[in-house]
C-alpha cells in the first residue's frame, strides 16, 4: 500500500479551518478543478459524486466524521485515478494562537501506474488545494 500525508499551515484558528473541512459537499468551494459535485445523503455513509472540468468522475463515500478530533475521513469507490483502496482523511489541529494546521493524508493501492508516480500525483493535489483553501479562508 502507498502513503501520502500533506501538511499545511493556515494562518486562522482552527474552528474556521474545521468549519470548511467538515461540509462533506463543501469540497466544490475550495477545490478549483471540480465543474460538479453530486450528494447523495448525509452524514457517515454519505456519497458524493465529483466530475472535474474534463468530465472525470470520481465517487466517495464519507466514512467518519470526529467533531472532537476534528479529522474526516472517506473512501474512494470509483475513480478514473490509477488507485484502488484508497482511504483519506483530513485533520484539522490548532498549532499556536489563531493558527492552524491541516494534514491530508491517503493510503492507497496503485492500479495501472508506479506507485510512486500515484503518490505524486495525490500529494499534488492535496497541496494544491489546500493552498487554495488557505488563500480563502485568510482573505
């Protein structure tokens, strides 16, 4: 099994971080190549349904959600990424006065593609959007 773990520094306390990380739907807002986002349910054991802006889906079910620990984590279904078996989980922790931390982190197999090449990919686009969410939540 690969791993990936991305961590990032906000300069917001971490209840605004957690507020965003939190909306399993939410995602749509803070992840800029998502053209679609389609839910069905709420709560554990919701499924949703992402199409980018060149039409690949990938669909995903929330597999927990800890307000104490303030950390989700969810399961890739069906996706068009060279991985099977993949779980994430995101986690938002204070890390001094107003400030906050997010890890997003996977464990994954690799399918059609090195592993390596998989792990690029998925710490890519763990940076890249929680970049963008950072950009967000301080302006």
């Amino acid at each position: 099994m690969g791993q990936v773990s991305v961590v990032m520094q906000f300069p917001v306390p971490v209840e605004k971080v957690w507020e965003r990380l939190r909306d399993f739907a939410g995602i749509i807002k803070w992840y800029p190549e998502l053209a679609e986002l389609k839910l069905i349910g709420s709560g554990v054991g919701a499924r949703r349904t992402l199409t980018d802006r060149e039409g690949r889906r990938q669909v995903e079910r929330l597999e927990s959600l800890d307000e104490a620990a303030r950390t989700l984590t969810y399961s890739v279904l069906d996706t068009t990424l060279p991985l099977e078996g993949c779980i994430a989980r995101l986690w938002a922790r204070e890390s001094g006065l107003g400030r906050s931390e997010v890890e997003w982190s996977a464990t994954f197999g690799a399918k059609g593609a090195p592993e390596s090449e998989v792990a690029a990919l998925l710490e890519q686009q763990f940076r890249r959007n929680l970049a963008r969410l950072a950009r967000q939540l301080s302006s």
